[in-house]
C-alpha cells in the first residue's frame, strides 16, 4: 500500500493500513510536514489552554483522577504529540507504526515510482488540493493500471466523473471489458475510488451539535438511519426487522469515567453485541438500526422554495416585518370602508369598492350633494389615502434595498434563539452547514476570512454570518451565543476551537460544545477535562482524520464502505462484500456468519446483473434486510455488513496474504 499525503490524514491513513490490517505501507510526505506541520503547533498551543483549564479543575474538585491527570498534567505534551509529535524523531526511513517513511514535496512519476506503485496493490492519494490528487491519480493509472486508487476530493461532481474515466483508461490498457472492471493485482479489481474526509465527518459533527444523536449513513441513493435509545428501552429489544449496533458506555454519564475509547475496558462501549449481551445490559444506552430507505437525489430549492409557500416566504424575505403588518393594517381598513360604503348606499359589492378606491386615490368627485354618512366615508377614505402614500413609499425603497443588498450577509436576527453556532466555514464547515441546513436547523455562521469557500453557500441558503475573529471580544455575543442551543468549532485550528469553547462556557455553563480538534488523543483530553469541570453539559470533541481514516482504509482494501457512524470514541463501519472466498461467510447461514463484536450481517443484495452490483446498493439493487437466521449465504451472493474495524480487517483481508 502507498499513502500520499501532506496533512494528517495520511498519517491516521498509514497508521490504520498497518496497526489494524497488518498491511506493508510506504508513506509518502512532504519533508516540512516531518519538522513543522501547522496542526501539531496549534495543538501545542492548545495543550498549554488545557494544561491550565485542568489544574484550575483538578485543585477545585480537591482530587484528581490518574487517567485525566495522565493526559493534561506536565507531561501532557508528550501524550498529545504520540503517534503524530514522535514520528519526528523516528529512525529515517521508518515511521513509528512500522510504515517506510519517503519524503517528496509531491507526488511526481519518478516519486511514485520510487514508492513502488508498479508493484503496489493500492494507492491513497490525500493531499488537501485537488488538482494535485488527480494530477496523480492520472500518472499512477498510467504506471500501473490494475493499481487500485483513492483519491481525497472535495468536488463531488468532478470526483464522479474522475471515477469513471480511471476505471475506463484502466480497463482499456489491460483489454479487459470496461463494464465488468478489471481484475487488480491482488484479485480485488483496479476500482478506483473518490472520497471526502469533509462528506464523512460532516454527519457526525452535525448529528452531535443537534437535539439527539440520530446517526445517518446515506450513499447512492440509500439511507441507514440509527438512533440513540436511552437505557429505559434497552430492554425492550430493537423490534421487528431492526437489530442492536452497539451498546453505550456504562459510565456515560460519570464525569469521572471511562471516556468511551477503544481502551475503556468492559465498561466502555460494545460494537455489535450479541444478544445476551444486550439483554444483560442494564443502565446502559443503545444504538439501533432503526431506519433504511431509499432516498433519491434531492432536488435544489429555489429561492422561492419550490412548494406552495414560496410566493410567501419571497414576500417574507422581501420587506420587513413592521412594513408587512402595515400593509395588512391598510388593507384591512380599505376592505372595512368598502363594506361601510355598502351597508350605507346599497351598492353592489364591486361597485362600492371601485368607489371607495376612488375616495382612497383622490380621484373621485366630491360628495357634496350626498349623505352625511357618504360624506364621512369619503373622507376617511381620503385620510386612508394619504396613510397608503408613505407606506407604499417605504415598500418601494425597501425592496430596493434588499435588492441591493442581496450580495451582502444577513445579520443574526434579534430575537433568535435556541439556534447552533457554526465556527468555521472551511471545507468542513461547509459540509457541516449544508447538513444542518437539510435537518432545518437555525445555524449563525463565524468566518475570519472574508474569502473563505463557506460564504458563498451561506448567502446561498441566507444564513446569518458574523465576520470577525472569534478570539476577539464581542464576536460571540454577535451570533448570540448566550441564547444559541450549541457551538459547533471546526476551524483548523484547536487553538481557536478550544478558546472558543472555554469562552462559550463561561457564557453559558449548560451550553452543547463540540470541537474540532486535530489529534485524537489530545480531543479525549479536552473531552474528559471539559466534562469534568461541566458535568451537566454536554462535550464532544471530535477528529476529522479519526473519523475518515476507517473509510479511506477499507476503500484500499478493496472495499465499497458504504459510511460510517461514530459510538462515542468508537467508529462503526458500514461495507458491501462479496460472499466468494471468504470462509466466515460462504456457506454459513446467517446466525453463524455473525461474530460479536466484530461483524453482522444486515442485508442481502438480490440483484443479478454486474453493471447494477458496480454502480453500489442502490434504489435498483433489491437489498433485503429482515434475512431470516436460517438463510444460508451462497458465493454469488452479496451482503452489507456493519463491522468493526478490526472485525473487517479480520474478515477481509487479502487473500493473497493469506495463501502465500
């Protein structure tokens, strides 16, 4: 396996390749991200704000728990920097999870030469820059065309067309039939593969920041959908056609508790436990799969909003509250003269409101010769007339204004509240808002950089935006943090996430905190430690690269990971598989396919033809998920599985490392 990276992620990516598949990696890294990377000094700085928080916490509480005081006391600089910090001063050539270490500014043919792609199985190209993964994607495909690629991209659009022009030009230059794909050098196929560690974290973080932990996996038109039960319901079992992912931490709610790693011992959370396990469980959460559907692309709202409303909610966005009740206070005072008018001439309907518009325009003649109730009525008319006049005034200039300022950001509404605050609007802000957005979610942006990528989808879905440093005072209080339902940090900076959390805490004890942070280590310190000083309010800390590495590491596996959902400090991965060739499944019926802890087996793919099975679990695909236990699993069959890390590494690794 090769890695090619320049950021983070190519180290979790490395890491994971050898640690938990047990596969030779070469990594390939720019030499300055060995002595300097930007995100392991804005940790530094960031470990120095914890040290503090921890030690004011620790002397409060007159005590101090060992793990906690292990990751936040002095030596906490050394325990944040393992696994990221140490591979600087690695033997050269080595990295300290056993992968050869190839330092080049970027990924050229003689440098992916030198990494061994002729030879390689696969190859993960996760630079930060698009056009530098496909400008390598193309010379690695032309090297070697049964390697297997993936490739981080943040254009999903181009991400699909890149897909198919490899798999063709792979298929082409091997004379293989395009359509079936072609047979890679460990047998797994040359696919290639486009991910977004932006599309796979942003779920997590948006499912954190919002009432309720409802976890969603959607891909290719199909949607898992998992829910958290608290531990009143765990006895009740999931129900008809659902099934138990993962039982909760014991001590969830314990601020001085297992954190819910893979290290919390027993008492942490379980993955895919067996049934006497969910059983015995008591006091303890669940997650169940609760929902699977199939959810066709949605379609782009206009700006008028596509339904029934839209005509409404333009009119809503075009003048401003006081100016619309003054208009329906005018209208209603025309409808009630017209009705005067009626009771007191007898006229037809139509005719007197035609006559009261006229008294209302002063174009009608003077009522002289008239009644005295007519008289009075044409008057008031009048005096409703020159209240119109002002008022159709101001309407005009202030849609001419909101015209103009069409291009500008909105402001945080007055009265807002209970809404989430997004810091950060960067490729994973960006993906964060769309997703709140989509869960109908009142989001107030906080962006730095006028010019980042972020804005431009804001004003697009007319979300308010504060532009300033969130370090500076007052900047919070614009996007009303002390009315606001959670703040959610994910600039690229744990320096600035973690200020702004600490801030945002001291505004409101009970505020939601979830923080961005880069190492995953140092996010279980921040977590434990902010836990402990809050023990009432909610904290999550959460690392992007921990989040995508287990699906960038399965796609060089050679395998479709359908997505993934975090179980506290734990990830669950979703997969399709091919039941041929691996012994733990064919033949075996579905009762035995199921290891604890490891695997499950939750649907079954029906559909026989090749190009349909190529293009992933689709709305077409047939998928059957409430299989019976007794179904026994035939080669030809395939099979979406949940899965543990290390159960699918177990369960699918290569077969030619096996046989050798």
């Amino acid at each position: 396996m090769v890695v090619c990276g320049d950021d983070g992620l190519a180290h979790r990516l490395a890491a994971e390749l050898c640690t938990v598949y047990r596969e030779q990696v070469t990594l390939v890294v720019p030499p300055t991200a060995r002595v300097a990377p930007r995100p392991v000094v804005g940790r530094t700085r960031a470990a120095t704000i914890l040290d503090r928080v921890s030690a004011a916490v620790n002397r409060a509480a007159g005590n101090g728990d060992p793990a906690t005081t292990d990751r936040t006391g002095p030596g906490a600089g050394a325990g944040v920097g393992a696994g990221t910090g140490n591979d600087r001063t690695a033997a050269p050539g080595v990295a300290p999870h056993g992968e050869r270490l190839l330092e080049a500014g970027e990924a050229t043919e003689a440098v992916l030469a030198e990494a061994g792609v002729e030879r390689a199985a696969a190859l993960a190209l996760v630079y930060d820059d698009d056009e530098t993964n496909i400008r390598a994607a193309l010379t690695a495909r032309r090297l070697n065309p049964r390697l297997r690629l993936v490739l981080r991209l943040y254009n999903r659009r181009l991400g699909q067309h890149i897909e198919e022009l490899l798999d063709r030009a792979a298929a082409l230059a091997t004379g293989d039939n395009a359509d079936e794909g072609v047979d890679g050098v460990d047998g797994f196929g040359a696919s290639t593969t486009v991910l977004s560690d932006a599309d796979t974290a942003a779920p997590a973080l948006a499912a954190t920041a919002v009432a309720g932990t409802t976890k969603v996996v959607q891909t290719d038109g199909l949607m898992l959908r998992a829910v958290e039960r608290p531990p009143g319901h765990t006895s009740q079992g999931p129900g008809r056609g659902l099934c138990t992912l993962a039982l909760l931490s014991a001590t969830t709610n314990d601020p001085a508790g297992a954190d819910g790693s893979e290290g919390s011992g027993e008492r942490g959370p379980q993955l895919l436990p067996d049934e006497r396990a969910v059983a015995e469980a008591t006091g303890r959460g669940s997650i169940v799969l609760d929902t699977v559907r199939y959810a066709g692309p949605a379609l782009p709202a206009g700006r008028s909003g596509g339904g029934p409303l839209g005509a409404v909610g333009a009119f809503r966005s075009l003048f401003s509250r006081r100016l619309r009740w003054s208009l329906a206070g005018l209208v209603g005072c025309v409808f009630a003269l017209a009705v005067a008018q009626m009771v007191t001439t007898g006229e037809h309907p139509l005719g007197a409101t035609y006559t009261t518009l006229l008294d209302l325009f002063a174009i009608n003649d003077p009522a002289t010769e008239g009644s005295d109730s007519r008289k009075v009525l044409q008057l008031l008319s009048g005096l409703m007339g020159l209240l119109l006049l002002p008022v159709l005034l101001a309407a005009v200039l202030e849609a001419l204004g909101t015209f103009r300022s069409g291009s500008a950001f909105r402001k945080p509404p007055r009265g807002l509240s209970g809404h989430v605050v997004l810091l950060g609007l960067g490729k994973i802000g960006t993906r964060v808002l769309a997703r709140l957005r989509e869960l109908h979610i009142p989001v107030v942006c906080v962006e730095a950089d006028p010019e980042a990528r972020g804005l431009a989808e804001a004003r697009r879905l007319r979300v308010p935006v504060v532009l300033g440093d969130v370090t500076q005072e007052g900047v919070l209080e614009a996007a009303k943090i002390n009315r606001a339902h959670a703040l959610l940090a994910v600039t690229s900076s744990d320096t600035t996430n973690l200020e702004a959390g600490l801030y945002a805490r001291s505004v409101r004890p009970d505020l939601r905190v979830v923080l961005r942070l880069y190492d995953d280590d140092f996010a279980t310190a921040v977590y434990r430690t902010l836990r402990a000083a809050h023990p009432h309010a909610l904290t999550r800390s959460r690392s992007v690269t921990h989040l995508a590495a287990p699906a960038f590491a399965g796609a060089m596996m050679g395998r479709q990971i359908l997505g993934a959902i975090p179980v506290e400090r734990r990830v669950l991965l979703f997969a399709a598989v091919e039941v041929r060739g691996h012994p733990r499944l064919e033949g075996r019926t579905v009762a035995e396919a199921f290891s604890a802890g490891a695997w499950r087996v939750l649907a079954l793919d029906t559909a026989t033809d090749p190009a349909e099975r190529a293009g992933g679990p689709a709305a077409g695909s047939g998928l059957i998920w409430d299989l019976p236990p007794t179904y026994v699993l035939r080669a030809e069959d395939r099979v979406v599985l949940a899965a543990t890390r290390r159960g699918l590494a177990e369960l699918l690794g290569r077969r030619t490392r096996s046989t050798s």
